[in-house]
C-alpha cells in the first residue's frame, strides 16, 4: 500500500510546486508573490520528507528542518520589507 501511496503522495506535492512557481511569476500583487514563495517552502519541505521516507535515509528530515527554519526567517524579513521598507531599523 504504501509502495503505491508514496509515488501518487510526491507526484501530487510536485504539481503543487509547479501551481506554485506559476502563482509566484504571474501574480498580480507582491503579497499574492509572497505567499506563494511562503507555500512553495512548505511544499518542498513536503517533498523532502516524502522522498527521505521512500529512500529510508534520515538526512532528508535534517534538511528539512534547515529549509523549515530558512523559510520562516525569509518570510519574516520580506514581510518587514514590504510593511516598513526598511528590514533593519
């Protein structure tokens, strides 16, 4: 079952990425551009666990928790960026 689960599973994150990367070129306003960056981080790290579960190695959940981090920290500083224009006061 899970031999068949896995494949649909990152078959299925991978068309969201690819929503995403359109979402993030084409949309109309910066937020609408951010949020997109911000699910395409959720969506790779979707991607990465899936594929440390398929190939059984456990470096795959590490550099998960790296780009978890990486993503928040960004997201934090773009959205200081766009309300304040400024990142560092």
């Amino acid at each position: 079952m899970l031999s068949i689960a896995l494949p649909v599973t990152l078959a299925l994150v991978i068309m969201a990425l690819l929503m995403n990367l359109y979402r993030l070129t084409v949309g109309p306003t910066l937020p609408d551009r951010v949020m997109a960056l911000d699910t395409m981080y959720v969506n790779s790290i979707a991607l990465i666990v899936l594929l440390g579960f398929w190939l059984q190695d456990k470096t795959y959940f590490e550099a998960a928790l790296l780009i978890a981090m990486l993503g928040f920290i960004s997201t934090v500083a773009v959205c200081k960026y766009i309300l304040r224009g400024d990142i560092i006061e």
